[in-house]
C-alpha cells in the first residue's frame, strides 16, 4: 500500500482512467491512487442508496491509504453520491479532507463551447434521471438550453467489446438522433460519461457535421484541479510529489488490465481491494 499522501482518483471501473489520463497530462508530479469499483460497475443503473453506500466506502477507503483529497471521477458517482458526501459526511467523518466530482468543473464551462447556447448531453441513466446537470449548468449558464439523451446500453456495450460491431453502432446512432432530433440549434455535445471519449470519433462519423463540437471532459477536469490546487495551497502542500501512481480494483485484476487497455495507453499494474462500510 502507498503509505504517502496522495490524491484519489475513484470510478465504478475501468472509465475514470479517460479522466486520469488528462489529469496526468496536466499534473504529472503529484502521487496518485486510482479505485476502480469493477466488482460492483457498472454504476449507471443502480438507484440514488446504491451508488451513495458504494461510493462512501471508496471515499473512506482512499482516505484510509492518505489520500488528502479526492477526485470522484466517475459521473453517476458525482450525480448521485458527491453532495451528500461532502455535505453530511466529511464534516462529520472527515473534517480536514476534500472530495470533488467531476460535473461542476464541466458545468463551469460547457456553455463558452457553444454558439447558439443549446449544448446536448450524453450520459447514463442514472446521471440524467440525477438532474445534477440541469442543476450545475444553470447556475453558471442560466440561459443555456441543455437537451439530454440517457444511453443506458453504451456502458455495457464498451466494456464487452461490442460497440463497434453493427448491433453496438445501431445504438450509438439511435441515442445521437434521438439527441439531436430535440433541437436544431444543438452545436455542442457533453460527452457525460466516462466511457465515451472511447466512441468520440464514431460519434463524429454518425453526426457528419464538423461544426457540432463534442466535447469530452478529461481536459475540463484536469485544467479545473489545476486551479483548485494553486488556490487551496492549504491541501496542495499536504500532497506528496514523487510521481507515484498505484491502482486499485474490486474485481479480479486481469479483468481490470484486460478492461483498462481500451482506456489508458499505458502499462500498470494493479491490486485488488476489498471495499466494506465503516459508517
Ligand atoms: N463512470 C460512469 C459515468 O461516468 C460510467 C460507468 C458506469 O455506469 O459505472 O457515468
């Protein structure tokens, strides 16, 4: 176990790492700990208790290996569990840590993308039935129209390696027509989901229009630590930086590195954890 103090990156699997990725790009020299929750993935179906009591024990676990603060990278986690953590649990729990999730720093920005102010989302159920979106994008751009589609058989359909086969393009094109078919004036899509950066260039070949622009949210995300980390020195100082990196799963480790190989370019290694509640 890496005994310093670290950041944790948590997600129900495997697509947290196409977040990682850019926060890597963007802050090589800090130590990391990536969670994947494969055992219990995908996240995007389950109800609002689920998700919370899952991503409770992730948050206590990666605070009991030193982790000062916490990235929920995951965006069904961060619509369903992130408020009631920070706002009943760490005070409690956890007074001196933090924990961030990844649609208000993608809510800050999604609206300078978009022209004509109609930005449509794409997510998982669970994310879309959440709200958070509507709630975060309103607060930042109140006169932004956000058009939304859940695309509850991506997530499976990525992970079993059958996205690019006739049946998985069938509903990549069904879900980006059902999405566009709401507004004329859409010209920016929110890939909303962690797993979608994989399908970004079919997506563009389904659309055929370069002027609609799809946006993944790796970069937002990891330009948005950045600031948080000069403003909160408080937190950045507390963090070791000897560039280390350990992951961790739930599930059977081959699976996590068969898994991981369509979302991180990069060789690792991995441990498998097991995660229970102490609250
Ligand atoms: N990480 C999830 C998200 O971004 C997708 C995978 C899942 O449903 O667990 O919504």
């Amino acid at each position: 176990m890496l005994s310093t103090h670290s950041i944790g990156i948590f997600d129900s699997g495997v697509g947290g790492l196409t977040i990682f990725d850019h926060i890597l790009q963007v802050l090589p020299e800090y130590n990391y700990i990536y969670l994947g929750d494969n055992a219990r993935a995908p996240y995007g179906n389950h109800s609002f208790e689920t998700i919370l009591e899952y991503s409770w024990q992730a948050t206590q676990w990666l605070f009991e290996q030193n982790c000062q603060l916490i990235i929920v990278a995951c965006n069904t986690a961060s619509a369903k569990a992130l408020r009631t953590i920070q706002q009943k649990y760490l005070p409690h729990f956890y007074p001196n840590r933090k924990i961030l999730g990844i649609i208000r720093p993608t809510a800050e920005v999604i609206g300078q993308y978009s022209i004509t102010q109609s930005v449509g989302l794409l997510a998982t159920q669970g994310t879309i039935v959440s709200k958070s979106y509507d709630l975060e994008v309103s607060k930042f751009f109140p006169n932004l129209n956000l058009y939304k589609q859940a695309c509850p058989l991506l997530v499976p359909l990525i992970e079993n390696n059958d996205i690019f086969s006739a049946g998985g393009i069938y509903f990549v094109e069904k879900y980006v027509k059902n999405l566009l078919n709401q507004s004329s004036k859409i010209d920016t899509i929110l890939l909303g989901c962690t797993h979608y950066p994989i399908i970004k260039t079919l997506i563009e070949n389904i659309i055929k229009k370069p002027k609609i622009k799809i946006i993944n949210q790796g970069p937002l995300v990891a330009e948005s630590l950045k600031k948080y980390l000069l403003k909160h020195t408080e937190i950045e100082n507390l963090i070791n930086k000897q560039r280390r990196v350990k992951f961790y799963t739930t599930e059977d480790t081959s699976k996590f590195l068969e898994l991981s190989k369509a979302f991180f370019k990069k060789n690792i290694e991995v441990e498998k954890i097991n995660l229970v509640s102490n609250a």
